[in-house]
C-alpha cells in the first residue's frame, strides 16, 4: 500500500486554460491501443476516466470528466470524508477501448487495474491535493514499493512491429531499476540505476542519460520497424539507436504500469498519463501529440 511522501513536481491534474482542447486522438484514430489519464483525452470519449476506492469505507466511485475535460477536484477529496485518511485508484478505465462508457472494470476490456489492494497507488490523502508554483499537482502516487497497475492481455495490446508512446509523470530523482511500464519479452521503459532512462524490447535497446530530478517529464519512445530504428525522447531530449528486423516476442504478455512483469522493479514517482498507438509516427505526427500534451501540463 503506498505511503505518504513529498516529491517537488509540475505535473498537474486540471491543465491550462486551454487544456480540455488538446485532446490526443479520436474516433478516426484506430491505432490506438491503450489510453489511460485524469483527463479526457479524446473528443469521442464519454466514459468514467478512473474507479476509486475509499479505504475508509471500502467503497468504490467512478470519476467522469466534467464539461472541460478534467476531473473535478473538489469532488474527488470530499469522496474521502474523514481527515487523514487516503483514496487509491483501483482501475483507469481505457479510453482507447471501444464501447467509450464502462462503468466497472473487467478483465479483457483494456482497463488498467490493481491487482489486490495491496498495489492499489494513493491517488488522495487527507482531503489534500498538493500545489506547486499554484498548480495542482498529480494525485496519483507509486511507492516504489508494491504498487502497480495491470492491463490484461489482448489481441488489441499486443504489438510486434510499429509502436509509439508516451509516459507523463515524476521519477523521485534518486537512482533505481523502476519501470514505468513494461510488457515481460516485449518491451519496458525504465529508470535504470545509473539514472538513464531507457528503452528496450527482444531486438534492441536504447539509453538517454537525464539528471535527476523530480520534474514532471514526458518520456515517449517511437519504434519505426521498417528504419529499424528506436527513437527514445524525454523533454526535448533525444536518442536513437539501431534494432535488427525481427519482430518483437512475446505477445501474449500482460502490460504492466508501474512495474515489470509481476510487479518487480516498482516505480517511485507520479504518474499522470499513458497513451500507446501501434504506429510509428513520423516527425510531424509526433510532434503535434507532444506539443499537445506539454502544452496542456505546461511541462518544460
């Protein structure tokens, strides 16, 4: 169970002024897999965005974005009514998943859900949503310990060629193995001990050293199987690396948030939002989806 601790960040629950309008994708965009945020990420999407159990009460609610896009803040600290005591996430629901309107997790739909509620993450404690520098800061926390989120196998989220994505969140700035998420035998994002973000899967690797630092970071990665190459971009920052032209194995695996296959290598940090497409995208495409998602955290 995740446990209370500060880390210094910009990342934000609500957005700019403008944020609900930078959306990511919609209807016509059949290359995207999984989705997962706080926020309404597409125009087409009219379902809950997060389940949330209240520990105190043992109860669970569904979360809906309001007419903006965004979640209402307010409404998600009265759920947990009693002073001190904290909310965790149990499931993000897939705004990628097709119908749009789920109203409960089940397995095979594409959800993102804690396994027990044990590796449930805290997504509010005590009524408080901490500010930094006036903006609200993201509720969700991994302990780096035994929280996770895990996405079921399926047909739709198993890739073998194209891929990009991208990862919005906080490490805590110290070194460790910690995944931001993984598919055991195809591919895994991680915070490496040297403090190097990196990228591999069953044909290749590729490492871009940052410094430490518990900023907000959008680190996205972009497999172009026909250049056999990996692009791994954190900020503005980038490397590429050669793969070779076999296809990546184990497609049958489960997608882990937050750690490795069954929930090793915990991260430590906040995380805000995951979005993967099974396309590769080229210079223009890639750009417009990040420069909507650092416009709307106004990141770096």
């Amino acid at each position: 169970m995740s446990v209370l601790f500060n880390i210094s960040s910009k990342i934000i629950l609500e957005g700019d002024s403008e944020g609900a309008l930078n959306y990511v994708f919609n209807d016509l965009d059949t290359d995207v897999v999984a989705a997962y945020s706080f926020r309404r990420l597409s125009p087409d999407y009219y379902g809950a965005v997060i389940n949330v159990r209240n520990k105190e009460l043992e109860t669970e609610k569904d979360f809906y974005p309001n007419a903006d896009g965004k979640i209402d803040i307010d409404e998600l600290k009265s759920y947990v009514k009693t002073p001190n005591r904290p909310a965790f996430l149990i499931s993000f629901y897939n705004q990628a998943a097709n119908p749009k309107s789920y109203t409960n997790p089940t397995a095979g739909d594409g959800n993102a859900t804690a396994p027990t509620n044990q590796t449930e993450p805290r997504i509010v404690n005590a009524q408080v949503v901490n500010r930094t520098n006036g903006l609200i800061s993201a509720p969700l926390i991994f302990n780096g310990n035994e929280d996770y989120l895990k996405v079921n196998s399926s047909s739709d989220n198993q890739i073998t060629g194209n891929m990009f994505a991208y990862f919005v969140g906080s490490h805590d700035g110290t070194s460790g193995n910690n995944a931001m998420f993984s598919k055991s035998g195809e591919y895994e994002l991680v915070y490496t001990t040297s403090e190097n973000v990196q990228y591999s899967d069953s044909t290749g690797s590729v490492d871009l050293p940052v410094s430490a630092s518990s900023d907000l970071r959008i680190h996205s990665f972009n497999r172009n199987k026909a250049a056999n190459t990996i692009d791994l971009q954190v900020n503005e920052t980038s490397s590429t690396n050669s793969i070779n032209t076999n296809p990546i194995s184990g497609t049958t695996e489960d997608l882990y948030i937050g750690a490795k296959a069954n929930g090793v290598s915990n991260f430590l940090g906040d995380f805000q939002e995951l979005v993967i497409f099974n396309s590769y995208k080229d210079a223009t495409d890639k750009a417009d989806i990040l420069n909507k998602v650092k416009k709307y955290y106004n990141a770096y």
